[in-house]
C-alpha cells in the first residue's frame, strides 16, 4: 500500500492555455490525456489539467478535489477510507485512466485516490 505521487488539479476555462502555461513552467510535457464524466484533463508533470467539455457543471465535483493520490492498491485504500472518511463523494468507479474514488476526509480535504489503468 502506497501512495505512488500526489497530483494537483487544475479546473480552468482556458484550457489549451493552461496546458500551456504548465508546460512552459515546468518543462514538461503532456504524460496523461483523457475524457470523462463531460470533462477533458491532461496531465503536465504533477498537474491535471481539467477542462468542461459539456458545460461548467461537468467540473463541479472536480473543483471540490484539493489533491489527487495515485496509489498502488486502491482496494486497501478504499478498505480504510469508505469506514474513516467523513463523506463519500464519489464510491469506487472506473474512469478512463483508472480506477477511482473521491472522499471528504476528516481533515475536511476532499481526495481521490485514483490506481492508473496498467
């Protein structure tokens, strides 16, 4: 069980130019692309990128995350968070870079916890 790297999203209504702007201070390039749930993310070093493609409310829950933890075993987490966490948001569900669930901790952070697809 290990958190593998931490991600920061980024919800913006310029997208391309925020992808841009990531990459210039950065110096890195696009590592992940995907869409889901009405919303289209990129994923620049440690920042994911998230862009509405259906309208502002596909991003309502995105802009609530404060961090994203990629781990290796999301059962083991979800074992611990779905008794330990003050809300579920979002239960274990499959998106198109993984497997995921998203929770208010007790801290009052709001967290996925994403396993990449292999």
């Amino acid at each position: 069980m290990e958190i593998i790297t931490l991600a920061m999203p980024i919800v913006t209504d310029n997208f391309e130019g925020t992808v841009d702007f990531y990459k210039k201070i950065t110096g890195k390039e696009v590592s992940v692309s995907a869409s889901h749930d009405g919303y289209q993310l990129k994923m620049v070093d440690r920042f994911v990128i998230l862009g509405a493609v259906d309208g502002p409310e596909a991003l309502e829950i995105p802009s609530l995350v404060d961090a994203i933890f990629v781990v290796d075993d999301l059962d083991a987490y979800w074992r611990i968070l779905e008794k330990e966490s003050k809300k579920i948001i979002i239960p274990v569900n499959r998106v198109s870079t993984g497997i995921r669930f998203i929770v208010e901790q007790n801290d009052g952070k709001v967290v996925e916890y994403l396993q990449l697809n292999k």
